[in-house]
C-alpha cells in the first residue's frame, strides 16, 4: 500500500475555520487582526494544504466559508507560489483536478479561479496532465463536471490565451475542435462558456482558430436564435470582434448578419443590446461600411436613436428628479483621476491649426453611470456612421429630430438634443441651412426646467461652436455666452460641470474673439470658485487655463488680474505638496503666467520656489525608495512633472525676469537629474524647460552645456515621440545661443539622428518641423560642419517647413539653409525645386532673409543659363512660378 494522503489534524482545523468565520465579519479591528494571524499562518508549509482541504473536501461548512478558503489560497499563490514545497503543490493540483465538478456552482467557480491562478504563474509546462484532464471532462455525463471544467477553461483562455498559442504542445489544436463541438450543446451555460472560449482567440488570429474559422461562423449562426442572454452576448462580441479581423469571410453573410445585430441592438436585455451596439462602431471603421450598410441605414439610424434615451434605471441612478444639489459636496470616489497632457512644443500652421488636437467626443457625460451603457454606445455609433455617411443620413434624421427635438416628454426631448450634438462633426455641412433656427431653440433649452436638458445642451451647443464663432457675434456668439455662463453658476452640479466643458471649447474656438467679453467672463468664472464643490472645481481650473491660452496677453489688464489670481492663490496656499488637485492647479497658473507675461511678477517668486521644491521632493523621495525599497514608497512622479512644466510656464511668460529665480536655486541641478529619469513624461517636460530656460536665461544654462548636450543627443529617439521632439527642439534653442566654437564639438553627436528622424517614414508632423528647424539652426551655426550632408536632408526639410506660419524659429533656420547652400550648392542641386517652393512660402521675410534668397534663385539661375531655367521653371506649378516672378524678379 502507498504512503497515506495528507490529513489535517483537527486543532488546526479548528483554527482555520474560525479564522475564516472572523474574516467575514465587518468590524475592521477584526478584519486587521484575521491578516495578522493568516501572515502568521503562512510560516507553516501545510497551511495551504488545509485552504484546499476546507474548500474542496469539508462539505460540513457553508458554501461562502469554503469558497473563501479558497480565495485566501488563491492569494498565497499569487503572493508566494515559488516557496510552495513540491508536495503541497501537488497535493493543490491534484484536489483542484478530483473536484471540478463540485455539485456547488460557487466552489466550481472558486476552483476555477485557483487553476487560473497557478497556470498565470507560468505552471503551464509544469503541470502536463492539466488540459488534458480537463478536456476529458468536457465529456462527462454529469453537468457538474462539465460545466467545472469548461468554467475553470474559459478562465484559463481569457487569462493566457498567449501562452496557450505558444505552448509547445500546441494545445489549441485540440481545444479549439473540442470547442466548437460544444455550440450546441443542450445547456445554455455549456454553450456560452464555448463561445466564450474560443472568443479569446478571434483578434490575436491565432492559427488554430482560422483554420477553422467558417466552421466557427456557421456555429455562430446556428446561435442566432437562442435564448440564453450570455449565449447571445457572446455571439455578438464574437461578430463585433471578426469584423475587425475576418471581413472576408463575413462578407457573404453581410446582409443576415446586419439584421440580425439590429435586432440585437433592441434586446430587451441591455447588456446584450450594448454587445451588439458596438458592432455599428466597428463596422464604421472598415472600407466596405457604406456599401454593406446603405440598404440598411435607413432602418438602423431610427433604432440608434432609440438606444440614446435614458433609461429608468438610468434617470434613477443619475437621480434624474434631484434638481437642485449644488450644496451637497461630492463623495472622494466621484473624482475620477485626471490625465496631465505634458507640454509639448509645436508650430503655428498657416491654417491657424494647431497640431494634435483632438477633440472629445464627449459620450461621456454621465460619469456616475457605469462608464459605458447603451446611450453612450448609441450616441457613439451615430456619430461614426455620421462620418461615414455625411449629409446623405440627414433626410432620414430630419424627420426623427423634428418630432424628440419638441417633445412633451423631456426625456424624448433630451434623446433629441444628444442626437444633434451626436451627427455635428459628420453632418455640419448638410445641418448649417438648419442652424438659424436650430441654435436659438437649443440656447432657449439652457434654461429647461429638468437639470439633465440643460447639460445635455450645453454639451450639443459646443459641438456647433465653430459655426457659432463664424456668424456676427450679437445673432449667437454673445446670447450663448450670456446664457452658457448663467449655467456655469447653476445650482446642479451635473450642470455646471456641462457648462464649464462646453464654455471651454467655445473657448477654443473663438480666442481672441472672447477679448470685449473679458470682464463679464472672469467674474463669473472667479464666482464660481465660492460655490463649486471638489470635482467641478478642477474642471473649473481646466476652464480658466484654456481662457488663458485662449486670449493670450489681452488677460494682462490689472483689473483682470486682480480679480483672478487672489482666488487661485488662495487655493494654492491652501492645497498640501501631496495633494493630487495641485495637478489641474499647477496646470492652470502655467497657462495664466504665460498669458500675463510680466503681470504675473508679483506672484512668480512663491510659486517659482514651491515648484522647484515639489521637484526635489519627489526626487528625494525616488533616490530613498530606490535605496531602501522595503522602507519607501516610490513617488509620485506627476507632481513633478507638472511643476516642470509651471516653470516652463514661468519662464515662457517672466522671460529674462525669471533669472534672479534661477540664480537663487538650484534648479539646474534638479534638472540634470530629471533628463535622465527613466520615466519618459519626466523627461518630456525636462526638456521642454530646458528650452524655455535657455530662451530666457541662457547664461545659467550655459555653464551645465558640457553635461546636457550628450543626454539630448541620447534622447533623438522617435519612439518616444514627444520626448524626441521636446529635445530636438531644446537642441535647436541652444544651438543659436552659442556661438561656433562652441557649438562644433557637439554637432556630431546629434547631427546623424536628426537626419534619421526627417527621412523615416511616418514621422508626426510636428516632430518633423521641429527636426528641421534644428538642423537648419545647426547649420545657421555651423555650417561648414552641417553642409556635406546637405543633400541627405534638403528635400525633406523643404516640405515639412512650408505649410508653417512666418516666425523666428523659421526665420533662423532658412537662414541656417542659405548659409549652407552657399558653403556646398552641389547639395541642392537635384532638389532645387523643393527650396523655390519653400521660399515662396513665405508671406513676408525680414529684408535682409529676403535678399539671401534673392542671391541663391538668381546665384542658381545664371549657373545654369536662361535657357535651362526656362525648362527648369515650366515645370513649377502656375501660383508659385507667378510668387516666385512678383517676389524675385525669376
């Protein structure tokens, strides 16, 4: 006979089980007492043992207590597997494989959840007879076994579904087979953990899927009709999923499949309803969307709209009846974190549009709401196919908008106005004939009695802003502003936090426009300030910095001043260096102190000190936590992120005021250290203050240049986009503060990258602008080290500066071109077309720009004679041959 199993000795069972009788109580001393005495406990080698023993052999206990045992084990896995000794290991496996079929569907689950967990500590390989017994009882009899064992399966493929593919093994050649079998099987939940299953496989195309791909479609089918919720919420997300992967093989069943997801998206359980919704998101992504979809669209758009109206359970959650809350303070958990967006340095286009800008589609407006729902999804999908289809849906639409936009019924009415705001982007050109009437009606809809009309229109009323800044300011821009900031200050939270988001954007668009209504703006922002709650508040600093970047220096007026920044500086000295709402804080000043310029003086030296100090903190705190990582927490790195990028703020608006700040810290040194973080955000805004720093103070910057260039130089790397632009571009400031000699020894170093970065394919247009606005400063400086190379960069460099505004950084680096065609003109030979094209690009070069190149056109025509330049010139398109004649005589 072999050795006994292992049995548990009853006073350790005892212990156990009144260990896990306390933890279910709710007493938090108690609950800090259970972790103790389990921290304890996992000095024994057998205690994971008992764990299992109560969870799969001691049926005299409840469900909840064995489950829990259970889960307590799954932790000790996840925490200390590799200290497992072998025979406890095994002894694990073994129960988890012998009780799969628990007849309890919560022990199951929990057993599932424990295999999950040991195969994601990579015990694959470790554990061969897992698959295969777990395959076999697929084929059991008894329902329990089956369903354990698909259970415990599916969690394995939605957690390692990589491993699985690479398995050596290749198990999915048989799971997947094994799979699709079990389509039609009589058990509903059999059913869909099938379908669950092999969904994990469907967007990495693993092989053993494909293979058998129209296989697995005609299952699907085969499910279209079944009863069973989870059943069809799987279906649906396995359509939703090959439509981004398989087109090809869909497209033969196109039309069924788009009947059969409309009348999906109009299941009565919504959950399946928002599967199948976000098959219309998808389809709007691929070529073919507008040929499969035109004979249907008329039929879709109607069920779309339907899906936009709140639900019951909505209006209840959102507490759709309380009209007034403004006094009632937010609970912490409503705060969702904010993204810091780094600073980045771009150009001025000659269509006035700054680069990546990308602008909220805004589905998001009910935040308390499980994020995503049917009317978000709904509202989503008519926005892309708005994009796909443009005016053609209007007539289908105009007939629905007619009939919600006037509803008795607020909630129709509301659905309305989401619609509208919805096909904005899409449906502009075919809506303007409907915006004279249409934009009084919604500015009247502000002041609706019900708080959810009124946000829901302030949020559609900024996705027009742009055609409303276009129109004379007293028929709309001035009634939606007057009407917009009463909503700001209105006693429903929801409310003014629509109103703050919508007013930002029309910030956005209409800039300097705002200028005559400064006054009446900032007094009701800066009121503001008295009555919002925490979370409004920080979208209120959102809105105030994007006023600020918005009307620019036209801010600097004293009664402007003094009336915004006591309010702001009395936040700031209220808020903690560890408070995270110095964030959007921080955020806002740096976008006012480069707005006021000088009028900021008289609040630059606190806020200049405390930034540096939030920045030494954090890198205190980063160097203690690297040394004694038991000890210390690693930082938070955004505080000093965003105080990088306020002193940018300073030193872009104070100029040459901020020197006396930098002279008196020591903020060079910190800097030093932040441009070699490993964290790239930190390095982003390291070098973007270090830009800023050498325009307004180069000679404190100067002395570090020996230490900063060669880790520029290391960071001219384009995947890391914005780090690789910030640094360029802090290279190409330096560059013209320095004179020859100085600067020589380091073109070598940066050079050749910066000729890689022009030349790849697919750069970002602002890196590329950047990348060639510093080689040509480069050359501005050193242009006998620069020109040999001249020709591996002209041609690129000519057509990524010509579609800028005129501007001193483009000023420096045509010059710093000139100076290198006239130290190597070989090198432009070949593409000299390229340069004419970016010479008359621009609209009006200083006098002395425009002469040099005045001297290189006629230098290169007389060279080649008049009869080669005639020839050479006929092939210029008419408006820059006719630039070219007005401007310089060629």
């Amino acid at each position: 006979m072999g050795k006994m199993a292992w049995q548990p000795e009853e006073n350790g069972l005892r212990q156990i089980l009144q260990l896990l009788k306390e933890s279910q109580s709710p007493d938090t001393a108690t609950q800090r007492n259970v972790q103790q005495k389990l921290e304890e406990l996992n000095k024994y080698p057998d205690f994971n043992n008992y764990l299992i023993f109560v969870l799969t052999k001691l049926t005299s206990e409840d469900d909840p207590t064995r489950s829990l045992s259970g889960l307590i084990l799954k932790n000790n896995v996840r925490a200390h597997f590799e200290k497992f000794p072998p025979e406890v290991t095994n002894f694990i496996k073994q129960e988890c494989l012998n009780s799969i079929g628990d007849p309890s569907p919560l022990i199951r689950a929990t057993i599932g959840i424990l295999v999950t967990t040991i195969v994601a500590k990579g015990e694959l390989r470790n554990w061969t007879e897992l698959l295969p017994s777990l395959c076999s009882s697929l084929d059991s009899d008894d329902y329990n076994v089956c369903e354990g064992a698909f259970g415990a399966l599916q969690k394995i493929c939605e957690d390692t579904a990589e491993d699985l593919d690479n398995d050596s093994t290749r198990p999915l050649n048989i799971l997947i087979p094994k799979f699709l079998q079990f389509f039609k099987h009589n058990s509903p939940k059999i059913r869909s953990h099938a379908i669950a299953c092999v969904n994990q496989f469907i967007i990495s195309r693993t092989q053993a899927l494909m293979v058998h791909i129209d296989a697995f479609i005609e299952n699907l089918f085969f499910l279209a009709t079944d009863e069973d919720t989870e059943v069809r919420k799987n279906v649906c997300r396995a359509l939703v999923m090959l439509v981004e992967v398989r087109m090809d093989r869909l497209i033969p069943h196109i039309n069924s499949i788009i009947e059969y997801m409309m009348l999906r998206t109009q299941d009565d359980d919504d959950s399946v309803a928002l599967e199948a919704c976000e098959f219309w998101l998808s389809l709007a992504e691929q070529p073919i969307c507008k040929d499969v979809l035109a004979s249907h669209i008329e039929r879709l758009v109607p069920v779309l709209v339907k899906g936009m109206k709140y639900s019951e359970i909505d209006i209840i959650l959102l507490k759709g009846d309380v009209e007034e809350d403004e006094m009632v303070p937010d609970k912490e958990s409503d705060i969702k974190p904010r993204f810091h967006k780094s600073r980045t340095h771009s150009q001025k286009h000659q269509d006035g549009e700054e680069d990546g800008e990308l602008s909220d589609d805004g589905f998001d407006d009910d935040d308390s709401l499980s994020d995503w729902n049917l009317r978000k999804c709904s509202a989503a999908a008519l926005d892309v196919l708005a994009n796909v289809f443009r005016e053609e849906i209007l007539p289908i639409l105009l007939p629905i908008l007619k009939e919600t936009l006037f509803h008795n019924d607020w909630d129709i009415k509301e659905s309305g106005i989401l619609v509208l705001g919805a096909i904005a982007e899409g449906c502009m050109n075919g809506m303007i004939p409907h915006l004279p009437e249409l934009i009084p009606y919604l500015i009247s809809r502000l002041s609706d009695k019900k708080a959810l009309v009124r946000s829901i229109t302030c949020w559609t009323l900024s996705r027009y802003a742009h055609w409303v800044v276009g129109q004379p300011h007293e028929l709309y821009l001035k009634p939606l502003m007057t009407e917009l900031l009463k909503r700001v200050l209105d006693s429903n939270k929801r409310v003014q936090e629509a109103a703050c988001s919508a007013f930002a954007t029309l910030e956005e668009e209409a800039c300097t426009e705002l200028v005559p209504y400064l006054g009446f703006i900032l007094e009701t922002l800066v009121y503001a300030f008295n009555k919002y709650q925490h979370k409004n508040l920080l979208i209120l600093y959102d809105a105030i910095g994007t006023l600020a970047d918005s009307v620019g220096h036209h801010l600097n007026k004293p009664d402007y001043v003094n009336m915004l920044m006591p309010p702001l500086i009395q936040k700031w000295n209220v808020l903690k260096d560890e408070d995270k709402d110095l964030f959007p804080l921080l955020e806002c000043l740096s976008s006012v102190a480069t707005a006021l310029q000088s009028g900021f003086l008289p609040y630059c030296e606190p806020v200049y000190r405390r930034c540096v100090s939030l920045v030494e903190q954090t890198l205190n705190q980063n160097f203690m936590s690297m040394s004694h990582p038991d000890r210390y927490e690693p930082p938070d790195k955004d505080f000093m992120i965003v105080a990088l990028d306020l002193l940018s703020g300073l030193a872009e608006g104070l100029e040459q005021h901020i020197e006396a700040l930098v002279a008196n810290s020591n903020i060079l040194k910190l800097l030093f250290q932040c441009m070699q973080d490993p964290m790239p955000e930190v390095r982003q805004s390291s070098f973007a203050l270090l830009g800023d720093l050498t325009k307004a103070c180069f000679q404190h910057v100067k002395p570090c240049i020996g230490d900063f260039m060669p880790i520029l130089g290391s960071n001219l790397n384009p995947e890391f986009i914005s780090v690789c632009n910030n640094a360029t571009w802090a290279i190409g400031e330096i560059s013209i503060k320095m004179i020859a000699t100085e600067m020589q020894p380091y073109v070598t170093l940066v050079l050749a990258p910066l000729i890689d970065i022009i030349n790849r394919p697919n750069t970002p247009k602002t890196l590329l602008e950047n990348t060639a606005i510093t080689i040509g400063r480069l050359g501005l400086v050193c242009p006998q080290e620069v020109a040999p190379s001249l020709q591996q960069f002209i041609r690129q460099w000519c057509t990524s500066l010509r579609n800028i505004r005129d501007n001193e950084e483009k000023d420096s680096a045509f010059r710093g071109v000139c100076h290198m065609i006239n130290v190597n003109p070989g090198g432009v030979v070949q593409d000299f077309i390229f340069f004419c094209d970016a010479v008359a690009s621009w609209s009006q070069p200083k006098a002395d720009l425009k002469d040099m190149f005045y001297k290189i056109l006629h230098g290169f025509k007389n060279q080649v004679g008049e009869e080669n330049w005639t020839k050479f010139s006929d092939q210029f398109p008419q408006p820059l041959r006719e630039r070219l004649a007005v401007h310089y005589a060629v």
